[in-house]
C-alpha cells in the first residue's frame, strides 16, 4: 500500500500526523497528541555511553564511535529524569492495550527497566539482540559487547489483551515457539546509509530486520506506531513495508531528509515503477 508521507516541522497537534515525520523535542510532540492514540511505541533513546577517550583499532584506524551531542548527559541523575519525562509521555499516549518495545545497551537499559517499572509498566519479556557481527573489543581489556536488550512491556499488569501475533512468530521460527534470543547483524552494507563521502548517516542505525520482527510480533495491518527518538525511521520502514501506519518523531531534519529517501526507494521497490 503506497501511504501519502508528511514532513511536519511545526506540529500543533492539530494536524493529521498518521503517516508523518515530526521535526523537533519528542516530549514537546507528544504533549500535542491526546491519550490512547498509539497501538505500538518502538523507543530508541539515547544510551548515555559515557564515552571518555577516542577509540582506535590495531591499525591506528579510528573507531566510528557514538560521541553525538544527542548522547550527553551532565550525570546520571541528568539521564534518568530524561528517561522519566519521555516514558510518561510514551504512556500516556499508548492505548490501554498497547505496547512498549524500548532497546538499550548495558549502558542505559537497568536504569531505563527500572524507571520503567517506578512508572507502573509491566514487563513482558526482555529481548536479547545477539549480534552476529559485533564490533570487537580492540583493546582487549574487556569481552566482546556482542548483544543489546529489548524490554517489551505493557502499560500495566491488568493489560492483557495486548497483541501478539504468536502463530506469526512461531512461522517465522521455523514452526518452533518463538524464543527471546534473537540473531541479527548490525546494520552494514548497502542497508547502512551513508552519505557522499562514505560516512554514516546515523551512528546508531538499527536493522532493517530487528525492527520488522517487532512490527510483526505485536502489531496488526492498519494500527499506528509511534518512534519518538526516529533516527533514519528504520521503525516506520517496517512499518510501512507491512501495512501498518507510523508516526516518526525525530529532532533532527537531517536524519528525516534521508529517511523520506529511503521511503522513496522502498515505494519504488513494492510498486515495481
């Protein structure tokens, strides 16, 4: 299905955001829409990496690290009241029976789990993205940092029918029963977007394939989903590609010129012009 795709750069809450790529503060837009209006929120938020030194492989080459301004905070306490005023507005806005799929790394995601369930949310699983291709260790102090973790909740215990499309899932796992350990490269290859000059577009871009398990998983043709730290719209890509709606929050407009690109050449792939 081929969806009318809207760039909105002053959202009032007003105007019809089914479909649409919000410019500016996630918070600020999500103040604008009322409650009960998302049937799935993906959430990628910053990971607080902390990151204190340049990182080099053994061949002096440089490390394309995660050193964006978006990923600085003060402190922790800084991060964790970040956490709080976003996920209040996630649940807000979910419908009381959808979804929360929130990722993080070892960096960020027991502060953000925990936080999560001060708010009243109700884990369901916890996700292991095992990477298949994972960035070495190159200096050989520490293991290799091969997975990331995906909380999937509900927005409180009485919520029980939340979708799960688990005859969907068992499919997809070669009629086995579904498990939460989940293998996945990294983004790579001509799946990674860069830009002229070889570089990455987003320092963070998620697969392709991670986000279409999760559209599959706990959403159905039509519903709408919300990703409020949007990025390069790797969620709304799923999202579009299986007849769902989104809605994509994104600050910067850099990050949404490419993503509408990719929309483009996604629609020119399933109309076959």
């Amino acid at each position: 299905m081929i969806k009318t795709l809207k760039k909105i750069k002053k959202f009032d809450g007003k105007q019809d955001f089914k479909n649409s790529f919000i410019i500016g503060d996630c918070v600020e837009a999500m103040k604008k829409i009322k409650d009960n209006t998302f049937d799935m929120v993906f959430a990628d938020p910053p990971y607080n990496m902390q990151l204190q030194n340049e990182l080099y492989r053994p061949n002096n080459t440089k490390v394309d690290a995660v050193d964006d301004e978006w990923d600085k905070f003060n402190d922790f306490e800084h991060y964790d009241e970040f956490t709080k005023t976003w996920l209040k507005e996630a649940k807000r806005v979910m419908k009381k029976n959808g979804t929360l799929w929130v990722i993080g790394s070892y960096h960020n995601i027991f502060r953000v789990g925990n936080i999560l369930m001060d708010l009243g949310f109700w884990i369901l699983n916890d996700v292991h993205w095992i990477k298949s291709n994972p960035m070495p260790n190159f200096k050989g102090v520490r293991l290799t940092n091969a997975t990331e973790t995906i909380i999937w909740a509900v927005k409180d215990k009485k919520v029980k029918n939340y979708t799960f499309n688990y005859e969907e899932m068992k499919k997809a796992n070669r009629g086995v029963q579904m498990r939460n350990d989940w293998y996945f490269a990294i983004c790579n290859g001509n799946e990674r977007l860069r830009d002229e000059n070889g570089v990455k577009v987003h320092s963070t871009q998620k697969p392709l394939p991670l986000l279409e398990r999760i559209i599959l998983a706990s959403t159905n043709k039509d519903d709408l989903v919300l990703d409020p730290f949007a990025g390069t719209c790797t969620t709304g890509v799923a999202a579009h590609k299986y007849d769902r709606n989104f809605t994509m929050i994104e600050k910067d407009e850099y990050y949404i010129d490419w993503a509408i690109k990719r929309f483009k050449n996604l629609q020119k792939k399933l109309t076959g012009i």
